[in-house]
C-alpha cells in the first residue's frame, strides 16, 4: 500500500471514529439506539476478524507481529489493547448479580 492510499486509509478510519464519538456524545436515544444496533455488530465482527489474525501459533507467537528476524510473543500489542479497551475498560460486562456486591445493587422502581 503506499503512502498516500495508507494516509486515505487512515484518514477514514479516524472520521469514522469521529463520527461515532460525536453520536455516542451528541445523538438523541433513538438515534442512539439505532446507531449502536448498526455499529456495534461492525466493531464486534471487526474486533473478532483483527483478534483471530493475532491468535497465537503453535510456539505461542503472533504471525502478525512478529518478523523472520524476530518472534513476538503472545499477547501481543492487539491482544493487550483488546483486553484494555473491551474488558478492563467501559465495555466490561457487569459481573452477574449474584456476584456483585451487596451496594451495588439497586433496587427495582416500583411499577405505577
Ligand atoms: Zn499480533
């Protein structure tokens, strides 16, 4: 790829970023929930296609990562900022309830 279809690329990707940001922060519910139905299958499916190139071979290295002259070792830097964004970060899933801590519970709104 050269350099200028790498910096269109790139450019793309970043609006696109932007894009959502300015949704995630701006855009009203309905049209946030419209987006995110839309969205948010395409950064899964996304996240799962960039995971499984960086899955670890058989020594346990990355074959996306790592070069003839040198071997990466799993996890590699995709899989650490996956765990950092998606699981140590705000999309963590919640802990079932049963595991939460008694505070963190709310209570039911009581039904009018
Ligand atoms: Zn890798």
């Amino acid at each position: 790829m050269d350099t200028i279809l790498g910096q269109v690329l790139r450019d793309a990707v970043w609006e696109r970023l932007d894009v959502l940001s300015e949704l995630a922060n701006r855009a009203d519910a309905p049209s946030l929930l419209s987006v995110a139905r839309s969205e948010l299958p395409r950064l899964t499916a996304g996240w799962r296609t960039l995971l499984t190139a960086h899955e670890p071979d058989e020594r346990g290295n990355c074959p996306e990562c790592s070069t003839w002259l040198r071997q990466r070792k799993a996890p590699c830097a995709v899989w650490r900022s996956a765990y950092e964004h998606l699981v140590a970060g705000g999309l963590a899933p919640r802990p079932a309830r049963h595991l939460r801590p008694a505070q963190q519970l709310r209570r039911a709104a009581p039904v009018p």
